[in-house]
C-alpha cells in the first residue's frame, strides 16, 4: 500500500507530546531545585528539550501538518504558546 500523507502524523503527534511534556517537567523541578549542580542539569535539559520541540514544530510545518482542537496547557511566558508564535 502507498504512503498517505498522514502515516508519519501519529509519530510527530507523540514526540511533540513527549517533548512538550519534558519541558513541563524540567521547569517544574527547575522551580524546586536547590543544589547548584543540579540546577545546572536541569537547564542543560531544558534547552535541549526546547531545542528538540521548536525541530518538531519546524517539521510539522514543513510537512503543512495542522493539528485541530490540540490543547496543551501553555504557560502565558511559553514562546511556543500559539499566542506567541
């Protein structure tokens, strides 16, 4: 059978889902780290992860890929927030 368009949505759909779901949880331990090193780490893998989420919305678009009545829970200083984009 030939490829549809579609075949590679689901993929992109769980790797931005994955990768939004990261920086969740890097800015949630950044808000509650202390330790110095750790703080350090956490920021490393933040950025990455932020890196990794902008490649997934730059594919997507690329691929002309909409997503409708997708909801994250973004926060008002996100700059991937669709307010912000």
């Amino acid at each position: 059978m030939g490829e549809t368009r579609n075949d590679g949505l689901q993929p992109l759909l769980s790797r931005l889902t994955e990768s939004k779901h990261a920086i969740e949880c890097a800015r949630m331990q950044f808000n509650e780290a202390t330790d110095p090193n750790a703080i350090d780490e956490i920021i490393y893998r933040w950025i990455a992860e932020e890196k990794r989420f902008q490649t997934l919305i730059r594919t997507a678009r690329e691929q002309h890929i909409t997503i409708e009545g997708l909801r994250w829970y973004w926060h008002q200083t996100d700059p991937y927030a669709p307010s912000n984009l």
